[in-house]
C-alpha cells in the first residue's frame, strides 16, 4: 500500500491544526504545518483563497492546505467578511458587537475556505464549509479568535466558544469545509497523487 501523500497544511496556530488533523482523520494524507510569510490579499474571498494558495504552494515548492476564515454581518453585507481578523484585532470582542448597534439584524454566517493544491502550477480546489448564526456579547473561552460572539443557529444558545470540541467540530464552517476536502480526496485520491508526482 502506497504512503499517504504528505502535504503542508500552512498556518502557524497549534490550535487550528489539531483541529484539521482531527476532522481530517480518516482521510488519505500526511498533515504538517508550516508557517510561510505570504503577502495579505484583497478582493473577493474565493479569489483570495485561490491566490493565497497558489503562492504557498510556489513557496512550499509542494503540495498545500491553505485555510480562509470569514466572519459575515447580514447587516454589513457580508463585512468583515476576510478582514475578520484586523477587525477583531483593533475592536475586540465588544467592538465586534457595537459594529451592529445600529442594526435589528444581528444574524451573521461564519464561513471557510480549505484550498488544496498539489504544488506550484497545479489546480487549486476550493472547499465553502458555512455555519449560521448570530453575533452576541462574548461568553466562554476567550483563546479562540471570535469564537466567544458567535453563536451558531444549531448549537442551542451557545458560542463556539461554550462548546465542546467534538460539539463544535460537527457544525463548524471548518468543520464542514474539511469534510467537503477529506471526501474529495478519498473520491479522487489518484488523481491527487498523480499531480503530485508531476512536479
């Protein structure tokens, strides 16, 4: 039986990691990390995540996992959207909730984008996992990003933060986006070694 393919799964958060690589068990691939300095892109969130790993994969000189995490306000029209994290950086928590004090609608959709590409000039393939919900006062573990404002319209009034691992996993737009990836690689496996080979 053949190794499993090994590829790089780019992020520097331990945490985000231990999350793939238990969602992604199972499947028929090799997980490390890798941090890589890439450039901050603009534009349109899918045509991020495809260049975004198209450059990792120029970089890692192999194949690649590139992850994009979005946090969408209804009300803002999909903002922050990308930029979730520069927000959540200069707001915090409580700006993140008075971004929509002027609004009624407090619905929001946290999204993934898992871009899988066999190495520099090969496809990139893009996986859309989504959750539902609403933005609310932070509760739970602060140490996961937004997780304390978020609370998915499927997890009976809590925050991804007030959630068990596992709970979390089974709903998340990570979690969903991996599963699209993990069942794309077990379908089409040799297809995904052959491109790898053909470095």
């Amino acid at each position: 039986m053949a190794a499993p393919p090994r590829i790089t799964f780019v992020t520097g958060n331990a945490k985000k990691l231990e999350e793939v690589v238990a969602i992604l068990r199972g499947s028929p691939l090799s997980i490390a990390s890798r941090k890589l300095d890439l450039p901050e892109l603009q534009g349109e969130p899918e045509d991020i995540a495809r260049e975004k790993c198209r450059l990792a994969a120029q970089a890692a000189n192999g194949a690649v996992i590139c992850e994009d995490t979005l946090l969408c306000f209804n009300a803002l029209r999909g903002l922050p959207g990308p930029y979730i994290k520069w927000f959540l950086a200069k707001l915090g928590h409580d700006g993140l909730n008075k971004m929509l004090a002027a609004y009624d609608d407090k619905t929001a959709y946290a999204q993934c984008l898992f871009a899988l590409c066999a190495g520099p000039g090969k496809p990139v393939r893009l996986f859309d996992g989504r959750t539902h919900g609403s933005i609310v006062p932070p509760r739970g573990d602060n140490q996961f990003g937004w997780d304390p404002v978020f609370e998915p319209t499927e997890s009976g009034g809590l925050t991804y933060a007030e959630m068990a691992v596992c709970d979390k996993n089974a709903i998340s737009h990570r979690g969903r986006a991996l599963t699209q990836l993990r069942d794309w690689l077990l379908a089409n496996e040799d297809t995904f070694r052959a491109e790898m080979s053909r470095q």
